[in-house]
C-alpha cells in the first residue's frame, strides 16, 4: 500500500469531536479509562448492544499481535508481563487500522490512553478528540478481588504483576484522566457496584450524550 498523503487537516476540523484518519474517514471515539479490573470491558460489551458502538480494546489488540508472531511480539509479551506500557507508536497504529478498517464510525477505545505521551502521540496522529471519557472509577480491593477471580488465563492476572498494573495506572494513567476532567470531558462511574447497576449508571451517560449530540 502506498503511503497516503494528509491533506493538511484545518484547525477548525479538530476542534469538534469527529477526527480524522488518513483515509479521510470521520470518527467519534470515546474513551473507556478505569483501573486494571474495573469493568471495562465487561461494560464495553453493553455499550455496544445498546448503542451501536464499535469495541476496540487497546490489550486485546496487543495480545492479538503477540499471537500473530509479528516482529513486536516478544516486545509486547514481555511489557504485558511487566505491566509496562507499550510503546504508543505501536499501539496508536494498531488502534487506527482497526478504525479503518471497520464499517462503524463510532468506536469505544479502551484501556488506552494509558499515559500522557499515548494521549499526545493519539492526538497528533489520528487528530482525533475524543467525545467524552468514560472512566470506570473502583477501590483496588476490589479491582484485586475481580482480577484473582476472572481465570481468564492471563500471564498479567497474577499478584505481582496486579501490584505493579496498580503502581502504572496511578502513576501514568490518572494524570491522563486529569487532563480530560479539566477539560470538561470526563464522565465517572462508580464502577465498585454490581454490573447491573454500574450499567444504568453508563445509559445515562450515553443517552444524554446522543441528546446533547441533536
Ligand atoms: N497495554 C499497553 N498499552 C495499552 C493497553 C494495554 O501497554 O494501550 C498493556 C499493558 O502492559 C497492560 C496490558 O496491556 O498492563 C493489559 O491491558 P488491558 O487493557 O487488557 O488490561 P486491563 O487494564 O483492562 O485489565
Ligand atoms: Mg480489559
């Protein structure tokens, strides 16, 4: 494939929260932030019944590229296994060719950004803004019960490895989360409850974001 050429994208085009991708396809993006175990996924999976969005888990798309024995494979296994971040060059790419090549317009990132330079490596990228930011707010305790519960097979699902996703996400992840609330563009959940009821609390967020959306 050959290299597509940005035409030069106006301030005016990023200022709202549609983006651009070097297709020149429009997107809403929403992120989905919350602690290792705080349901995003789980609630992603509703999101997307109810409203039409399209999921795009930043992990599972990294562990789907160790799986394809690409050249990053052993890089990305090892950091996973640390708990570290992967570079942002290797995941903005992975999350902007699944937007490609997706019918859907409309997509649920989660799990990313996972730090300020992710955050700005996105932006620049992709000139994506994204809507809102939905984050997914739960004590440790909890997230630590989740996680030891889940049996999921996952070579990070283990004490060590849960200490240090905890460690990453205060130090890294909340000031991502900081930027977007002075901003005016996060909406948090009490994410400690039972799925069922952490679901309402997401309907209203999105049912008030499609209104304002009119
Ligand atoms: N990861 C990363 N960048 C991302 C998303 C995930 O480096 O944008 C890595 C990181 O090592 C993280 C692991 O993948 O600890 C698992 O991420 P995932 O979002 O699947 O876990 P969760 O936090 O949802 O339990
Ligand atoms: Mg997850």
């Amino acid at each position: 494939m050959g290299a597509v050429v940005d035409a030069a994208p106006t301030l005016a085009s990023n200022e709202n929260t549609n983006g651009g991708l070097s297709s020149g396809k429009k997107v809403t993006v929403v992120f989905v932030l919350g602690g290792p175990g705080s349901g995003k996924g789980t609630q992603c999976a509703n999101i997307v019944e109810h409203f039409g969005y399209t999921h795009l888990s930043a992990g599972d798309l990294l562990r789907a590229e160790i799986k394809s024995g690409s050249q990053n494979g052993t890089m990305i296994q090892n950091m996973i296994q640390e708990g570290k971040i992967v570079p942002s060059e290797v995941t903005v790419k992975l999350l902007q060719q699944a937007m490609e090549e997706s019918k859907n317009d409309k997509f649920l990132i989660d799990g990313f950004p996972r730090n300020e330079e992710n955050r700005a490596a996105f932006e620049n990228v992709t000139k994506i803004i994204p809507e809102f930011v939905l984050f997914f707010d739960c004590s440790e305790e909890e997230m630590e019960r989740r996680l030891l519960n889940r049996n999921q097979g996952r070579v990070d699902d283990n004490i060590e490895t849960i200490r240090k996703r905890f460690k990453v996400f205060i130090e890294s992840s909340l000031p991502v989360i900081q930027y977007y609330s002075s901003k005016g563009k996060v909406r948090k959940i009490d994410a400690g409850k039972p799925v069922e009821e952490v679901f309402e609390a997401v309907k209203s967020v999105f049912s008030s974001a499609v209104k304002n959306a009119q």
